[in-house]
C-alpha cells in the first residue's frame, strides 16, 4: 500500500510542476510580442487664430459649429486646411469668411463690423404733422421731417422730435444692417390737446383708470402704480412700497365734505387719506363684506356707498357698515359696477349683470332689459343731472352696450351709441356731455344726439381705450386711458 500511494503522489507533484512551467513559457512568450496593433496617434496640429471684433462680443462658429466662444479670443489646435469663420453680432449681419490653415500657424484676425458700409442701416423718420426738429441720443440734428438717414452704424437710438405748437415725443428705434427702421410719431397740438405720458412726462403710469381734481392738484387711480398726485409740475407715486396704501392697483378715488380721500382698491379694501393718516378698512378688521371694490359714491350726509365685485352694497357712516345684498334687500345683484345720486340724494346703483337699482332709503325699484329696453344688464357708469338720469353701458353676454336715457319718467335707449362700452360720462358748461368708451372720447348734446367720436384715426387721442372723463372748473376735458396716460383738452 505505501508504495502505491508514494507513486500517486510522485505523478500528482510533476503534473503541478508541468502546469507552472507551461504558464512561465507563456508569460515568457508573450513579453517578446506586441500588445496594440494599431497605428501610432499623430501628434495634434499646433493652428492657432486669435479672432478679434469691432465692437466685441461676436459670437464665433467654426464650419457652421458654434464654438460657444465670443471675441475677443482664440480658437487652439485647428487642423490645416480650409476652415469656414462665420461671426455673429447682435443686430449686424454675419461676417463669413475662409482662412486657410498652416500647420503652427499662429494667426491675428481682426474684423471690423463698425467700419464696414455693408454693415450699415437705415433710419426713416416721419411725424404727423411734419416739419419737427429729429433728436438722435438728445443730440440736435440739422434735419427735419421727414428725413432719412443712411449708413447709421446699427444699434438702439432714441429719437425724439420737436416741433413749436406739438407736444414733443420719442421713441426707442433698433438699427440693423441692410434694413429700414422707420420711427413714426403722432405730435399732438399742444393747443388744443396735450397728452402726457411716461415718454414725454414723468407720470408714472400710462395705465390710469380714473381721475379727480382737487382745487389745483390732480389725483390719478392707476393700475399699477397705486395713487398718484400731481400738483406744482411734480408727480408723486403713493404705492404699497413707501406708504400705507396696501395696493398698487386703484378703480376709483372720490372726496367728501372734509376733504378727506376715499380709495378703492382692486383687491385691498377701501382707503381714507386725510392726507397725512391713511385708514384701511377691510374684510379683515371691519364689516366690508369684500377687498374687491368696483364702484363709490358719497351721499349729501357724508355716508360712503361701496360697490363690491361679488357681495352687494356696503353703507359706511364713518362708525358702522350696513350691507345689502340679494339676500337681504331688493338690490337686484351682487356685483355692483356704478354708483350715483339724484338730487333728492336717491342713490342709483349699476349692476354688472342685473340693470340698475333705484333706492330711496326703504323701497327699491329695478330697471333692466326687459323691463325697461336696456340695450344691456352691464351698467359700467351712471351720471345724473337734477332728475335726468343718463346710464353707460357694456358688453353683457351676446349684447353690446350703448347708453339709456332717463327724462323722469321713461327711458329711452340706444344700442351701440356711441360705443359697445361706456364707462364714464361728464357734462360741460355748452350742455353736452363726453363719454369715455372703448372706442374712444364720443361728444354728445344732450340728451342722446353723437356730435363727435375722438378716436386714434382722427384725432391726437394715444390710445382708443378711454376709462374716464373729468371737466374742471375751467371747463378743461381731463381723460384718462389705458395705456395712453392722461389728455387734456382744451378746446371748445
């Protein structure tokens, strides 16, 4: 038995030994071979560009390829050959051009876009009327309008234009090469209208929804820039950033007996400027039913009437709130757009979707489209004279606006006359009325016979969105609009 299991373990040692001596020949074997068979790398090619523009900041494409580089730098390790540049500046065409690489070629390349007359554009400049002095950058020019000017290096420009007996006005231009940029400009007749805005004046809102004047100082409800006075040539900007006011977009500003201000705010509540305190009463801290306010009037007594958006009429006696709404009165709606009263101190309220509502303290009467021929339920204004009730009106549903008549007894009314909306109504001293509408300023005699519409095609008027008319003292047409800032007209 030994002998055997000493002839196993003999066979089983050279087997091992044969096993490692096979795997040392082929370590061996392998050192003398070679490991890659591909070919060597050649080295990368030392082209070098330095690209320069003028001006700067041309953004730089290789073979159509953005290189996500802009001038002034350098494009590294370009191969030889011919390389496609194509150079990309702000408001100039691009410069495109080949470059023939060399190997270690280290190159400066300086493109100049100022310079180069095929990079030029055109400025065409016209006002109505013609004949104004062309300002370029605040710089006087020796022309007047109309007058092209060529070979302008491209660029923002403003361009402003004066003319004696015009309001003067400006405007912002972009240059760009091989275009025509034309800067049109309606002067207004500073005789006869005067417009005011953000570009000639330093009002701070174009956006204005309604206006009061009181004795020499103007108050303006912008939409967001809260309330804004002018008085001595200087505007101011009361907004919730550096006063009391809690919100920068205002409907309506009215005063009473001891002159105090009453604001109404889109989604704040209602604001009292003494005009020193501020008092803000809302849904929050007092018994108004709603932060969204529409409409305002103040009676003979001093009592604040409030329009909300959803939740009916607010009575303010400067102690207490009274609220009437369709669930506790014979009010017709809940949201209320108007407010007025007769000389009886009769309060008339509009409604958005309800007609108008006739309260004489106990009863209430409604007046609607059906009842009473309305050309719309939309009442946006009310403006009464002694017992003569006039109602502007907007678009409710399928139906368009247009006005009624009250004469004390009956109504008439006319749809579309002058506008599908009319928000806003005044009467001057010459017994006619003017009407902010949609549509532009409309001039009526009394009681419903159009004399004129004032609109953008035919008349100084910036924008045909008017939200509100108000004649002064001396008989002067204050109009605010939407997005045209404040007219004043001073013709007849």
């Amino acid at each position: 038995m030994l002998p055997l299991l000493g002839i196993r373990l003999y066979h089983n040692y050279m087997k091992r030994f044969l096993i490692i001596l096979g795997f040392i020949a082929i370590v061996i074997s392998s050192c003398g071979k070679e490991v890659s068979v591909n070919p060597e790398e050649a080295p990368p090619s030392k082209g070098f560009i330095y690209i320069e523009t003028i001006p700067s900041g041309a953004k730089i494409y290789l073979n159509g390829n953005n290189t996500g580089r802009v001038t002034p730098d350098s494009i590294r390790w370009l191969p030889e050959g011919e390389t496609q540049f194509r150079l990309k500046l702000e408001n100039y065409r691009d410069s495109v051009f080949n470059h023939n690489i060399k190997e270690s070629e280290r190159a400066h390349l300086v493109v100049d876009f100022i310079n180069n007359p095929y990079m030029r554009g055109r400025l065409i400049c016209k006002t109505t009327p013609d004949q104004a002095e062309i300002l370029i950058n605040d710089s006087l020019t020796e022309n007047k309008t109309p007058f092209e000017f060529k070979n302008l290096i491209p660029g923002k420009y403003k361009i402003k234009y004066n003319k004696y007996g015009c309001w003067s006005d400006s405007v912002i231009v972009t240059v760009r090469s091989g275009e025509s940029t034309y800067a049109d400009k309606k002067l207004p007749d500073s005789t006869v209208w005067v417009i005011y805005n953000r570009t000639n004046s330093k009002l701070p809102s174009n956006y204005l929804n309604h206006m009061l004047i009181v004795d020499s100082t103007i108050w303006l409800a912008s939409s967001d820039s809260g309330l804004i006075r002018y008085s001595n040539g200087k505007y101011y900007s009361f907004n919730r950033f550096n006063s009391p006011l809690p919100d920068n977009i205002i409907y309506r500003i009215l005063k009473d007996n001891n002159n105090n201000l009453w604001i109404a705010t889109y989604s704040a509540g209602l604001v009292k400027y003494d005009g020193v305190s501020w008092t803000v009463y809302n849904k929050n801290n007092s018994k108004l039913p709603d932060n969204e306010i529409r409409a305002m009037g103040i009676d003979k007594t001093g009592k604040v009437w409030v329009g909300t958006y959803e939740k009916g009429l607010a009575v303010f006696d400067n102690n207490d709130w009274k609220i009437y709404t369709k669930e506790n009165s014979g009010i017709s709606s809940n949201l209320i757009k108007s407010i007025a009263f007769d000389e009886n101190n009769i309060v008339w309220i509009g409604t958005f979707n309800a007609g108008v509502n006739k309260f004489d303290g106990e009863n209430w009467e409604s007046f609607d489209m059906i009842k009473s021929g309305f050309p719309s339920n939309n009442i946006e204004s009310i403006f009464v004279e002694g017992n003569k009730i006039w109602l502007g009106m907007g678009v409710f549903g399928k139906n368009y606006g247009g006005i009624a008549y009250y004469n004390g007894s009956s109504w008439s009314s006319f749809m579309g006359m002058p506008s599908k909306s009319v928000v806003s109504i005044y009467s001057d001293d010459k017994n006619d009325l003017w009407m902010a509408t949609s549509d532009g300023i409309a001039r009526l005699a009394k009681p419903d016979a159009l004399k004129e519409m004032y609109r953008t095609n035919n008349s100084p008027v910036p924008v045909n969105n008017i939200t509100s008319v108000f004649i002064d003292k001396n008989n002067l047409k204050w109009i605010t609009t939407a997005g045209g800032g404040l007219i004043k007209y001073k013709g007849e």
